[in-house]
C-alpha cells in the first residue's frame, strides 16, 4: 500500500521545484508581455562617477583603469574614482600615476569591508549617477549610450547591465556558471518589463546619487540597492546591451566560497527587509522576491524532502523506483564532475550536474552561517593566475 502521506510530500516538493524553475520564470515572462511597464529613454549627458571598489587589486587595477578611460564619454563630465579599501599592495600606488588623467583615490583606513567603502565614497562622487564596478570587469566603451538613457525616466533610479562570463579554459564549473547566468538573464529581462529588478550585477550598475541610501556593512549591496530603490517608488531596470565581461572562477571550492558569501549576505537582506515581501506593500515585487530568492534558496531543503519521501515510496511502484533512481545518477554525476575537476580532468555532460549540487550546498551552508549569526563585512577577492 503506497503511503498517502509520502506521496503528498513528493508531489508537492516536485510542484515547488517546478514552480521554482519553470513556473515562475513563465509567470514573470506573461506579466512582462501582458502588463509591461515601460522605460521613457532618452539622450542625456549627467555628471558620472564610476566608483571602483578594490582591495589588493595591484595586478588588476592598471587594466581597469585603462579600460575606463577608453569609455566614450566628455571627460568633463566623467570622474573614475577608486574606492581602496585599506589595501596593502601597491593598488594605491598604481593608482596615484593616473592622478593626472582624472583618475582620483579614495582611501578607506581601517579596512572596513565593500559596502561601507562604497558608503563613504559615494559621499565624496560628484557625479549624478554612480556607476558601481569591479577592479576585474571590462567594458565596451559605448558602455553609457546604454547605461544612461533609462535615467531620462523620473521613475527609474538604478539602472543595471549584463555580465558575461568568459570561460577561456573551458573549466566545467566555468560551463556551469555560463549556463545559469544565462538562465538569470532571462529572468533579469522578464523582471525588469515586469516590475522591477530585484537584484544587480555587482560589477556593473548605476544608481541616481540623490537615491542611493547608505548600507549596512553585511548587505550584499548588488541586491539591496534594488530593494532600497524600490522602496522609494522607484524602479530598478535592465540594460542588456549594457555588456561588461569578468572571468569565472575555475574551481569548485572557489565558486562554492563566493556563493557562500552572497547568499549568506542576502539571507541578512532579506530578514531585515521582510516587510517587503508582503504584496500588499510591495505588489509583484514581492512576488518576484520570494519566487527568485526566498524560494531559490529553499531548494536544497526541498530537494532533501523530495529524496527523504521518495525513498520511503521505494518499491512501491516502478514510477517511484525511476524517480529515485533518476536523483541517485543526477547526484552521482555531480559528484564525478567534482571528481574529475579536483583531477583537472574535464566532462561537459557533467558541467551543469555539478554546478546544480554546488550552488544548493551554497545556499545550505549559507543558511548555516546566517542562523549561526555569521556576517561578511570584509570581503577577499578570489583572483586565480591565468
């Protein structure tokens, strides 16, 4: 005799699963054709600051700065400002030879963490819009003709681009993390046209200055600045033609680090910003809020669930012994992925399989940490020598 109790454990852990990744993202797609809410773009020249955040970047910060300098621009109206989080390598140095180029070093003693630096440096920019970047990511330099239109629309007060990763050595956990990202864009995009963005690109978007509100030291603030904007009545929107490129990282344990990090600092977010997931406050923003992330990250809990039950139907029908089968091999594939990667051996079929596991472990080991009361602050660049 199946187990009724069982079988609706099983089922309804494979609705949520398929609402996660399916059901949602066809939700937020139809909002986005049926009610779309619209940019009023338009040609305009504010004052911009780009703000470079850097801790330790010596052997990145030269490149970046070169690169910011080719963005097509009035250089009037153009401030690169590097935000040195107390680094201790020659980041400041490299830095201080561009002084004559416009290019100005914001020094931040103490080693506070990214977000309190980028608190405080934003309070010494000068431009209208903070352009918010990373040491390693390059841009196209017709990286405003995309970025600053949006900002023509009163309603709009951070506008975001579109990471690509390159995976020049073909790393499985570099294919893996291609595959989501491209998987995020999509949903960045429905969002977008939806409501609003609820999250950024750390390494590339713009927030009115007269709208950015200083951040907790622990916030991820590539995901709270679209919280925080939106609850000024303000959105946040995408800018796919707005590219910049960063590399990913080549190993497993380093992406399971980084995952760690921002999911542990989002989990914060989205505590001490509970409120906002009531959608008689926030409408479809909460919506997206709690399907994007709260959900997201309840995956792995859910995936335990599934298999708990699907064990204990075991044997009671062919169907419940294929399924069970089925997440047996899918978890044996992650698993040889991690393998062979650990040998510097590589397999695309198991690329994704592998990159699934590691970003759900990413999110139980997050949700360890934050119940535990751990915080990021600070934060360690992962730069590999390629």
């Amino acid at each position: 005799m199946i187990g009724t109790t069982e079988q609706i454990v099983f089922w309804t852990c494979v609705g949520l699963l398929a609402y996660v990744y399916l059901g949602y993202p066809v939700l937020v797609y139809i909002v986005s054709r049926l009610l779309p809410r619209s940019v009023k773009s338009g040609e305009i020249e504010p004052r911009v600051t780009v703000l470079i955040t850097a801790f330790n970047e010596e052997a990145a910060i030269r490149g970046k700065i070169l690169n910011t300098l080719e963005i097509d621009y009035p250089t009037e109206k153009l401030e690169i400002l590097i935000a040195s989080d107390g680094s201790t390598d020659r980041t400041d140095e490299i830095v201080k030879e561009y002084s004559g180029q416009g290019v100005k070093l914001f020094r931040q003693e103490g080693r506070v963490g990214k977000t309190m630096t980028q608190n405080n440096a934003v309070e010494q920019a000068s431009g209208d819009i903070i352009l918010f970047s990373d040491a390693t990511t390059h841009y196209h330099e017709d990286v405003f003709r995309f970025i600053l239109p949006a900002f023509a629309d009163d309603t709009v007060g951070c506008v975001a681009g579109r990471l690509v990763y390159l995976n020049e050595d073909q790393s499985n956990v570099g294919k893996g993390a291609r595959r989501y990202w491209g998987y995020e864009t999509f949903l960045k995009i429905a969002e977008s046209r939806a409501c609003s963005l609820i999250g950024a690109s750390g390494c590339l978007y713009a927030v009115r200055k007269s709208a950015y509100e200083p951040m907790y030291p622990e916030a991820c603030s590539d995901f709270l600045i679209c919280m925080s904007i939106y609850r000024k009545g303000l959105r946040s929107v995408f800018a796919p033609d707005a590219v910049c490129y960063e590399h990913t990282n080549r190993k497993a344990n380093d992406e399971l680090r980084m995952r760690v990090r921002v999911i542990s600092q989002t989990f914060t977010d989205l505590w001490r910003n509970r409120d906002m997931l009531n959608p008689l406050k926030s409408g479809f923003f909460a919506v997206e809020v709690f399907s994007h992330k709260v959900l997201r990250y309840a995956v792995p809990f859910i995936l335990f669930v599934l298999f708990g039950s699907n064990v204990m139907l075991a044997g009671s029908s062919i169907f419940y012994d294929s399924m069970l089968t089925v997440q047996v091999l899918f978890y044996s594939l992650a698993l040889a992925g991690w393998i062979l990667e650990r040998a510097g051996r590589r397999l695309s079929l198991l690329a994704l399989p592998l990159y699934f596991v590691l970003v759900n472990l990413a999110s139980l080991l997050a949700f360890y940490k934050f119940l535990r009361g751990e915080t990021y602050a600070r934060w360690e660049p992962i730069r590999e020598t390629r």
